[in-house]
C-alpha cells in the first residue's frame, strides 16, 4: 500500500475511532440513567439505542465503501498512471486559475 493511500486509512480510521467513542459514551449515559426514569424517558433511551445500532450499522457500511472506493482508485492510478498524472495536473489547473482570478476581483 503506498504511503498516501496508507495516509487516507489513518484520517478515515481515526475519524472512525472518534465516532465509535462517542457512541460507546452515549451507550454509557444511556445505561447510567437505569430505571429512574417514567416512561418518557424509556422510550426516549429505546429510541436512542435503536438510533444508536442504526448508526453504527451506517457506519461499518460507509467505511467499508470507503475501503473499497480506495482500492479501485488505488487500482486505477496503478494502472493508468499518466492518465492520472493528466487528470490531477488539469484539476490543479483549473483550481489555480479559480483562485488567482477570485484573488485578482477582491483588489
């Protein structure tokens, strides 16, 4: 794996950590409340472990579809390197020009 796909992998991973620690701290809070609370209250704390368990489903989904977006691009600038090179000189371009030219009309 080169060192910038690498690179993704760690921001999406620890992005990934931080959200699996918030949900553990309201998994936490959740159980801490026990059972003084009416009725409201459960099905406020029912309600928030179900959105809690959907999260987390959501967020195995997307990181898996990250993985996968990574590695077919990872796949396609292997195989098609000067195309890429091509493709993010024009970008680069593109965004350049945009920025000079927003720079250029403050003055």
């Amino acid at each position: 794996m080169s060192e910038s796909t690498s690179i993704v992998h760690d921001e999406n991973g620890n992005a990934a950590d931080e959200l699996k620690s918030l949900l553990r701290e309201a998994e936490a809070a959740l159980s801490k409340l026990g059972d003084q609370a009416g009725d409201e209250v459960v099905n406020l704390r029912d309600r928030l472990r179900s959105a809690l368990a959907d999260s987390k489903s959501t967020l195995a989904q997307a990181a898996e579809y990250a993985r996968k977006q990574l590695a077919r691009t990872d796949e396609f600038v292997r195989t098609n390197p000067y195309s890429s090179i091509g493709v993010a000189t024009g970008a680069g371009l593109c965004i350049g020009y945009l920025l000079a030219r927003q720079c250029g009309d403050r003055s």
